[in-house]
C-alpha cells in the first residue's frame, strides 16, 4: 500500500462556497480536500505550496465551448484552446 499524497497549499486567497474571501489554508490528502481554515498546523509527510498573494477557487467546467476545428485553426485549435483553458482555471471543457 502506498502513502497518501498530502499537499497543505498555505495563505492563499481562498473563495469559500458562499463567495466570502478568506486568507488561511487549505491541506488535500489523495486530491481531495479534507480541510480548510485560518491556519493548518504543518505536517512532515506534506508537500507544501505558498501560495500568498494568490487566489485559490474551484475549478470550471465549461460545458459549451468552439475550438475553431475544423476550418478555422488559424485562429484557434484543440491545443492553444486547451492551453488557455488551462490558464484561466478550466479543468473540464465539453
């Protein structure tokens, strides 16, 4: 059996839920989030990220988009519309 994956991502701008802001902590094991709050104590067996001065939000799904192919991939294609998916938060695209 292997360890868990553990990640602490430590001050980031966190949007909770109900669209408040809040600078704290947030620590994942096995990419899921098991909590979150002002300050995690750390944990030896945690990757930890700092992400201050950053904004943490769910990822989007987007579930109508238009990559241009085929006929148009001048303007755009399957991997430069992946990749600014990618960059503005899109995890899922349809």
């Amino acid at each position: 059996m292997s360890s868990p994956q553990i990640l602490l991502i430590r001050r980031a701008r966190i949007i909770l839920p109900n669209g408040e802001l809040m600078i704290g902590d947030v620590l994942t094991r096995d990419r899921q989030i098991v909590e979150v709050a002002p300050e995690i104590p750390q944990t030896e067996l945690a990757t930890e990220i700092d992400a201050e001065g950053l904004t943490l939000l769910p990822g989007v799904i987007d579930p109508q988009v238009h990559f241009r192919e085929p006929g148009l991939e001048h303007k755009e294609d399957l991997f430069t519309a992946s990749c600014a998916c990618a960059k503005g938060g899109v995890t899922s695209f349809l």
